[in-house]
C-alpha cells in the first residue's frame, strides 16, 4: 500500500503533489525465518492486508466485537501480526498466589520461556494501571525467543527499553513498579477479556496506530485472502479519486466504474 | 449494636436526645433454618459483628485489599452475609459461546440450581453495564434454594423485582437487556475480580450499605470472634463519648479508661 | 405483579413466607384524566407490563439499542410512563444565543407551556452537569399541563422540589446553578441522544428503576400487547419455582410445563 | 416552604390533587441550643431559605463557583447546615507522616475534639475512595460537640453508623479501611478543594440532596436575607402555577402580576 | 516564530545553546492556491498567529469556552487552519436512519464531495468511540477537493492512512468499525458540540498539539490581526527573557521597558 | 545502556540482528554547569540508573508509592532529572484571590524567578484540565534559570512553544487558556499532591517516558547507588539472554550464573 500521488487537479495553476504516503509493512526477519512454511505465508499477508478490510470479513464471519481500541501501542507506525498467548492477572491475595506460585512460575515468565517464534503475550491485568505485569529483562527472554509483540490490559514496567525493543506493545499505561504487592498470575492461556474484545489462545493479532484486529485462528486464512482481495479494488479507487473524480459511483463502483476496474485488474498483470 | 442514646451534656439548658439507631442485624428465616449446625453460628455472628471491625482482622490476617466499594446495594440499611459461589463472564463470541454452551447451561441457571443455603452469587462480568448478566426469574429460583444475596461487577435485569426480594442485590447499574449478545458466561467456581477484589468460591461475604468485606473461608471464624471481641470495647468506648469525654483517652483507651473498661465489662455479665 | 408468596419447601422445619412483593404500578389521576381514549388505554398497559418483556419486542421489531441506564430516577420505586417531547442543548456561545433566544423562548419555558397531558420532558444536555437546564418553578407548570417525567442527560435544580413533585425525574446530577452562563436551548423536537440511546420526538418512554426503555411510537401497541402476553407466561413460572420446581423445564417450559401453563390460563379465566 | 396544593384545573372531570409537599427544614435541638444567638438567627435562615435563591446572590456577589454536586448524600431528605472547619489528606509517606504526626493528633481527633457547635467538618482527601478519613467512633465526638454534618472529598468508615446518626454526611463512597496506609491528614483549617469549589474555613454550608452551597461568611447575611425575600414572590409564582396559569407573564413576573403580587403580599401580613 | 536563540549568561564557563526552535508554520500550497483572495490572507495569518493570543481575543468578544482539549492530534507539531462544516451524528435507529438515508447520502460522503477549499470537517458523535465516522477513502476524496483537516468527537476509521495524509486530524481514539451498527448521521451544517464547545458551520479553527481554537467567522479578521500585533511585543518580551532579565518588569512590561519595545519595533522596520 | 545485540541463535538460517537501543542519558550542559559539585554527581548518577532498579530501593525504603503514571510526557524519549519546586493552585475564589495575590505574585512567577539550576516546577491544580496554569513566556524564564523539567497535575498553555524547549513537560493536556478564571496559586513550597502521589519541595523526581519516579532527598544517595549496582547485574543478565539462554537461572541469578556474573564483572575492570 505505498502510494505516492502525482496530483494533478484541472483549474489549478500547477500540479499539486497530494503524498498520501502509507509505509509498507513487512514481517521483521528474526520472526519470518523460525516460522513454519504456512506461518509465513499467512502471516506475511496478515502484514500487508488493509486492516479495515480484514475487520470487515472477521465480522461477516459472525465476530462483530473483534476490534481492541482501549490500549495505547508505544510505537508510532509499526503493525504487529502474531498468535496469541494468553493470561489472566488477578489483584494479589495471599491464599490464592501461594497455590498458583507453588505450582510454577510467574506467568510472564513462562509465557516467556515458552513462547514459540511469532507469538504475541496478551496479558488481561484487568486494566490495573498501578503495577507493571512484566518488565525489560522477561521481555528480553520474550524478544530472543521470536516474540512478534506484547497486548497488555494494564501496565508494563520498563517502558523506555521496551520502546527501544523492534516489536510493538499496547498498553494502558507504563509504571514503574513490580507486578506485586498490586497483581498476581493466574491463568495461562486461557480466554481473556482485552478491552471489550475476548481474546482465545491462538488466535491472530494485527495491531496498527488505532488498535488490535483479533482474529479466530479458524476463519484466518478466509479473512486475509478476502481482505487482500477487496485492497486490490481499494486501490484503484483510491486512484479514481486521486485523479479528481467524485466519490459518487466510485466508492461504491458504479457499473460503468466496475467495468473500468476489471480492465485495469488485466493490465496491472 | 442496638443503640438510643440519653444525652445529657453539662451546660445545657435541657437533656438532648442524640439517636444512634443502628438497626440489629437478623439472619432471615428461610436461611438460617436450613444451615448446617457450625454455618448457622458462624453466619449469625457474621450478621452481627462489626464490618470495620471485622476488616481489621482480615488485614492482619494479610488480606490488605478486601473490601468492595466500587458496587451499588439496590436496598438501603440490609446487611448481607453468605459464601460465594462465582462465575466469570467475557464478551460474547460465537466459537468460545458454541463450546461453552454445548457443555452445559448458562451459568446463571447452573448457580441458582446449585446454590446452597446462604450462598451468595458473585458475577465478574469485568464491570460491563449494558447487559443484565441474569434476571427475575433465575433469581427467584435461587432465593428459593435459600440464596443469600448477589453481588454482580455489572448489571442485572428486572431491578425492580430484585428490590422486592428480601435479600440485597450489589451491581454497578441495573438494564433491560438479557445477556446475549454482549456477554457469555465463561467459568464457574474459579476465582473472579470484583472491583479491585479477588473473590474466591467459598469465601464468607459480608455486605453492608458501603460495600462487600470478602473473608477467607479458613479465617473466618477467627475474624469473626475476634471482631466481637472490639466490639464490645467499642461500645464501652461510645458509651463514654456519649457521656460527653473527650475522644482522647478514649479511642484509644489510655491506661485509666482499660480500668473502668475491665469493670464496666464484669458488671456486665 | 402483585406477588406475595407463601413458600412451602419440602424437608424445611417450617413454612418460609418468602416474599416477593412487586407494587402494582398505576397511571396517576391527573394524566389519566387527561389522556385521549386510546392513550389511556396504551398508558394503562405500559404502566403494566414488564419492562423486560417489553425490551424483547422493541429489540425483535428492530432496535437493540433502546434502553437508557446511565441516568438515576430521583424516587424509589416508581415507574414513569409518557410521551417524549425532547429538546437539545449546547455550550452556551453568544452569537448563537442572541440567535436562537430571538426567535423564541427558552425551551424549557416553551415545552413546559405546550406540554400535552402523558408527555416527558426529555432534555439533551450532552452530559453536562455543571448546570441545571430547568428548575421547580417551570416544571410546576410543567405538572400542572399534566406532566408524566422527565429525562435529563445533564442536570435539574431544585431537586429537593422535583423529590416532592409525584412524578419521577431522571438525571445524571442536580445542581443549584441556572442553565446560563453554561448551556442554552438549541432545537425543539428534533432526535436526540440520552445515554447511548437516540429519542425521537413521540417515542413512548417507560421508565423503572434501572433506566428508561424506548419505545418507537410505531410499535408500541405491539411491543406492550406482547409484552403483557409474554408476563403472564412469567408470572406461571414464577408460581412453580415458589412451589420448589427446578429452573430446568419451567424457564423455558418443557412440553410437559407447557400443558401445565394451558390449563392453569384457563383455570384462571 | 411546605405546600400541599389542591388543584383545580377547568374542563376536568373531578378535581386533582397535585401534592408539591416540600418538607420544612428545622435546625437540630441539639445544635440550635448551643448556637451563640447570632447564629441562632443565621442558622435557622439558612435551613429554610431557597438554595437556588441562595445560590443566585452568592453568583451575584462574586463567587460563580460555589456548588458542589460531586459527593453524594448519605441519608435522603435531610438539609445540611453548619460552619466549615476544613482539612487537608495527602497520600500517605513515611517521611511527612512522621513530621506531621510527631507535632499532633490526627486531624479527624482534633476536628471532632475542638469541634463548635454548628461546625462542618470538611475533608479534602482528593477523592481518594479507597481509604477512610474518619469513622464512626471519632463522629460519636464530634456529633456530641454539636456537630451539623461532614462534608468528605473521599471516603468514610463505619457508613452504616453514620447513617444512624441524625445528621447529614456527603462523601464519594464509603469504605470499610480505616485512614492509613492509604492517606494521612496534613493540614487544619487551611483552604481546600472539594469538588470543583474551594472551601475556606469559616465558610456557611447549606447542603441538599443535589449538593453543597457554599457561602463565604462576609456575605452570609447578605445571602440569605436577599434570597428569603426572593422565596416569597416564588410563592407567589407557585401560586400562581398551581391555578393554572401560563408560566409566560408569571416566571417572571410581567407588570399586571407584579401589581398582584403587592397586594398578594400586604393580604399575608 | 522560529527562534533559535544564544544564550550567554554571565558567571557560567561558557556560552550554553537554548534552543527554543518552534517551527515555522506555512500554509500547505495544495490548499493555499484554491483559496479565494481574502481568505489567502485570513488562513495565511491564522497560521502565523500566536494560539494563546488568538484565545485572548476570541475570549475578550465574549466567547469564554472557544479551545477544544478533549481530542488527540494524529500528528505531532501539526498546525490545523480551516473553516468548519459540521455533521452530526447518532446512535443508530431503524426508523429514522431510513428517512434520513432516504433523503440523500451519508454525510462523511456527502461532506467530503461538497468540501470547498480549506474546509475542515467536523463530526460530532457524542463521544464515540466504538465506531468510525469515516474512513480512509472518502477522506481522499475529501483532501483531493483541498480539505485542511478533520475534528471527530469520536472515532475514525484507517488511521495509518489518516497519518500517512498531510493533514491533522482530531479525534479520541481509532477504530477499525465501520459507522453502522453503532451510529448514522443526521444533521448537516448545523451548530455541533465538540468536546465542551459548540462548533458552528463556518467557525474558523486553529489546531496545534494542545486543542483547537473556536473563532466565530465575524470576528476572525479582528481576532488575528489583533494576535499578531500581540505576538510582535512576545518575541520582544522572549528576547529579554534569553538576554537573563527578570521576568518582573518584562512580562507585563513596565514602563521603562515599554519604552526599549517601542525602540526595539522601529529598529526593525 | 546502550546496547546494540548481534544475536546468534543456533539453528537459525543466519544471524539476527536484535536491536535494543536504549539511548544514553546525559544531563544537558545547561543544566550541568550551573549546579553544585555534589549535585553534579547525584544528577549525573541520575541519569543514568535505571527508573525501575531506583523505584526498587526507594519502595524498601519506606516509600511505596513513588511512582507518577497519570500525566503524559510531551517529548518522546527523553528523561527529566531535577529537584522539586512545589505549587498548589485551588479554584478560583474571588476572597482568597484577592489575599494572596496582595501577598504577591501569582507563583508561576514567582517560581520561575526564584527557581534554581535543576529545578523541577511541580504544580497541583487538582487534575484541572481547563486552564492552563503557566505558559511559554514564564517558562522560558524558567528555563534560562536552569530549569529541568515540569510536572503539572493540570494543564498548560502554549504547548508547542513548551515542545520545542529542550526539557521535559509531564501534564495532563494542554489547553489555550489562562489560569483565570478558573484557577488561581495558593501556597509554594508546600506538599502536594499529584497523581496518586505526595510530593514534597527538595525531592529528587526522575521522569521517563511512563512516568516519574520521587525520591525523599535523605533516601536519594542510597537510592541512585544501590540501583546503579543493581544495574550492572541486569546488563550481565541481559547479555546471557542476547545469547538465548533460559530466563530460569538467569533473572535471578541462580548459583553457578553468580560465579559467572563475578567473573564478568572483573573482566571488565
């Protein structure tokens, strides 16, 4: 989808250059080269589909809630595509956290330890912006194992290194503290609530500036095909339109526009 | 803590009646009548114990966040007190609801069917309002099975049949709309947040017109008995202050005041 | 929906009275009076029928959003029922103002005076609560035009004088300030939006405890006929789970419940 | 201000009762008897005296933000009056705690302690809800010092006690936690915030369900005399309403209303 | 205002590099040739003009609450000049989404295609921000016809292409929705409220990083004239600052630096 | 910390390269040369230590609640050391305006003249987002005093101008307006509140990008060098990870990685 636009407007005195300038995304290569053969053609495609198309599909197929906006990523203009790994944080109480810690670790830490290549941490901390559930050095772990991004209903700690770390991580806010006295794991990969979207083990996450397209592992490869598809007709509108022509019979096409984007479809061949 | 007070104070041209009328607490019938022998004690002393008191007890006991107060009782001056049995809702979506919903019913029915007497339901439907997580109906059939209140982080149907019901109903706001297609039932007796509050199955609640005191099962008779115990000083303490000293000395009582308080406490008996 | 339930449970010491005591709501004289025929007769029903009963058939006829619960009735226990006459307010500005008080009177002064006997003065105050768009003295006009409630996304003065008034108000707060220097009135019975939920002007508006159901005025012979039906089914299977029958089979019927409720509708007759 | 309004309204078929029944505010006994006589005066003014009218001469006088609507009332019904004595709570922290503790009681002792008749305690704990700043036993104290009501930008303990007590009480919500470690008192008698309003000490509180006047002592008098005088032309207006007349020429009043409303008032004398 | 500035302040080792560099604001040309003469110069002048002078001089002709800080610029150190045209919108309703559906096209088209040069687009709706008003693709044909920017109480749709336009754009939050389910527009060109301000049809706004400035069109010429004449005696009053006065006598000037100003405006001419 | 990985991990195709790039900190020279010898070393140290390896000691210090996250840097990636200067600023009141600025000037003022190099000038207006409480030309005296930084719990002006200085400004939002009518200085050099923190004058406070760490000045020595020492571990650990070791062992340190940990650390003297 990168577009540079030579705009040339009738009536004016000189042509216009009108950049609409959108970076194109690609899968970083320490993620790309540990993923399976399928992985990296679906997930390659999940990094150049129009997100807005994808969401279209996502609800068609019957998810209209599948869209995270209540987190903040803390890097501008970088999408994230992986698979979800998910887990619940509960505020801390001292029955309950002695029977979870006896029976393993922390959950940041294993979820970072055992994170396959392309993974995305989704941590449901219930919005509890007060206590970081993981930090830099977990997710350091995270980031050599393959992690392709972090989705946090609450807070992490080390934000600044987490900035200076190529992968993105929504958020609500960052602070500063450990996750106790404050929070506690309990659950792994388990159905969470992120925002008001559920979010399942497994299923794709493209993030973009304005939020988290959650995407059911079943109807994935029918969302992005059909979303790819749709992109292609996007694209010529947006050529339309940058040639001046109203958006009346252009978006939607008219007939006589349908008939124009089918041919231009055979010469982009 | 059934308390009217003569207040007669020096300088005063007559005797001014100050009313500190806390209404005692009562077990309902059709709950204490169907305990088990060790419940219907613990849960009469539960109804009459201090709640400030009681939170003390459960602090020391290293709980330090156990108090509700981010939810609403729909009935003024009723004291609740049960065990909770909980259940955790998500945002709906159609492959987690079809594989839920084929394992059994949804857990509105599932709890009013099982509960057992003096049980209160607890619902973390994650503070959602705009959908009513169960209704009249359900509620009426865990009333009969001898529930004991319900305590919901978001909404319930038919508020006003539930204020018609004699036991008290803790939400953030009521609402019309059955629970679909917003929200579904995820998880039955696991551990739950509400407000900033982990609840456990089988924890003692106790509620009052400004929140819930959550109280694990396994302190609650220490909690209890020691909070019985501060009541009593307490009660010599107002006492006292009604009589017009000054809180110093008093609240708390220095070495004079613990003298008359070891009398006034044999005089009593 | 008068109940009051003597519970009869098997195995129990004794007879639970377990009451459920729902107030039979009723048009007040003074709209009664006044109404038209047939608005009598559709008042009559809507103060009947379930609220909920009758959310299922606005949501069936097409309007899922149509329930308002983000604002607070100012009295215990009583429901409102009218026709809304609703007006739109805007952070006062100078220019537009002079503009719009040239052309008329402010509009709570001009809803009150034209108010038709059952209506609802609903005022879209975009949530604003730093300022009272109206006050006692014209909503005692209000009244006297026969007046059924009012609704206000925003705030009301003279709240201890709407307390006394016998009709219910909905607000997000009071406050002592007049409407200006903060908001002035902009359009008169144009859609607006209270909560989430857009009024049309003529809508019929039931209001209870929890919030304030919608209803297109197209459709509410249907939605209050059916919902009347549909209570009737209620108030069966309310009897057999005060009886001690298990939720399963009677919410919904089984088959054999079912015949059960066929002849108990004719036993009733 | 207590009417009960018999109304007669032409071209119905039987008279209507519209009860517009504003209850009469009365000043404690065991304030009003230990008031310097004064304040006896001042007092008694200030509860029954509009607080619309009030409010509109405090604007008047330079003080266009001086209600607070963002705490609720504990108990309905109940009008407030008394004399600021404010505090100030800051987030608790060893260092200070120790400085501020080392040089005297905590604040809510001292307030309660050094209480006059008629004060309002007023504590600026920066809406923090998760902490009380005072409880029921420290109130007894004040209430027996003659104390008119507590005005809390936070939380309280021991709500159930306060709403026994016969006064007013406005806060955020209640809490079962006692003071620390939460927040800690720092400052007596200084300015504070409350709401959106500053309160100095010394400051005439009028508080109703709907919220808290605020009036600074200098213009007490002032105040509340103007907005007697303004109650009896409302009176008047209501009259005026309740016969059926159009709220144009009435609210306010044009100059044939005027003439009547001279003659209205020397017929009362 | 593009100031780089050498500060040499005595008794430091030596000369320190204060960088206070703000940008130069320009008019991009894409809209700058389209405009109409007059309006050339206006827009050329609002860029320029300082937007804390400008807000001095809205407020002083009687416009108090001009500055929107509610919405979030999509672009960092982006300054917004143009002219509104509002929508409104609201939550979505069968009934009347027909009929204004039927009347003529969804506003974000309709807005987009009669966009003159140096419009900016204003919709209000409520708040939102579960849905996009608009999306990527009208706002192409919307920057194509010379749009200058775009101000959503609410949400947009596709905001990395939104980023990628040299435009800002306002907003609370992204989302990838489009605007149905959730909300239809309704009113064309008619007074909106954005954040706590009413916007008018034809009110030129000024965005910067913080808000955005309200001027009513009458007096825009007087509004920015009088800012620029303002901003010459600031950059005067800066000059001292970085030479080390004090800021008593510089900011209000006193009379003896009064009298350098009036050196210091000749000397630059 | 500065780090730049070249990582290789065994069964890769070929090497990674995992940036984390953590920017150096350096105090500005501005800053630097002005302050005294030991401050120099303390904001040096500052500087560099990492913000949670600090929050770490200061919380076993006694200080639980050190860490602001609920106001917004206006500079990405860049970090604020400096000590702090107190305001409280209450809403306007005509009265208690008038008393304190007869005592002198408003305390923006004040604070930017009477400011010391490495100042932070912390303002408490409440979380007020509706007027600013200082502005650019204020600030830039501020600034040529030595000024490090800003804090307001509230909002300022001219934020473009406060953007294009070389220091940090954490804030709520910007906003156009002055400080009047809305807000107005109180006292200086007292405790404050902001956020959910105490802040005293003389603590040392460290901002980055989530947020802003306050340190008692008594603590601060122990506090900077215990976390420098902490941080010199966490570079060890992180190295380990670089090279794809297991989290377990590693953070923390289990026996044989201490060995390691203590040879490294003398390999690199």
């Amino acid at each position: 989808m990168n577009r540079l636009a030579l705009l040339l407007i009738p009536g004016l005195l000189c042509a216009q250059l009108l950049k609409v300038d959108t970076p194109e995304r690609r899968l970083p290569a320490y993620i790309e080269e540990r993923l399976s053969a399928p992985d990296k053609v679906l997930f390659g495609k999940l990094m150049r589909a129009g997100i807005e198309s994808m969401w279209a599909v996502v609800v068609r197929e019957g998810y209209p809630v599948c869209f995270i906006n209540q987190l903040d990523p803390i890097k501008p203009n970088m999408r994230m595509v992986g698979r979800a790994r998910t887990m619940r944080y509960l505020p801390n109480r001292k029955d309950l956290r002695a029977k979870v810690y006896a029976a393993g670790p922390q959950l940041n830490y294993k979820s970072a330890e055992e994170a396959q290549p392309g993974d995305v941490l989704v941590f449901d901390a219930g919005g509890e912006t007060q206590a970081g559930v993981s930090g830099g050095v977990t997710t350091m772990r995270f980031l050599v194992r393959g992690g392709a991004g972090m989705v946090i209903d609450g807070a992490m700690r080390d934000q600044p290194e987490l900035e200076a770390m190529h992968f993105q991580v929504y958020m609500r806010r960052g602070h500063a503290s450990s996750v106790s006295p404050i929070l506690m794991s309990v659950d792994y990969q388990v159905p969470v609530r992120i925002g008001n979207v559920t979010v399942l083990p497994g299923d794709l996450l493209v993030g973009e500036s304005h939020g988290i397209l959650v995407i059911p592992a079943d109807v994935a490869e029918k969302v992005v095909n059909e979303a790819l598809e749709h992109d292609v007709q996007e694209e010529f509108q947006r050529e339309l339109l940058l040639k001046g022509e109203s958006i009346y019979g252009v978006y939607p096409l008219n007939d006589a526009n349908k008939k124009r984007f089918a041919e231009w479809k055979k010469s982009r061949r």
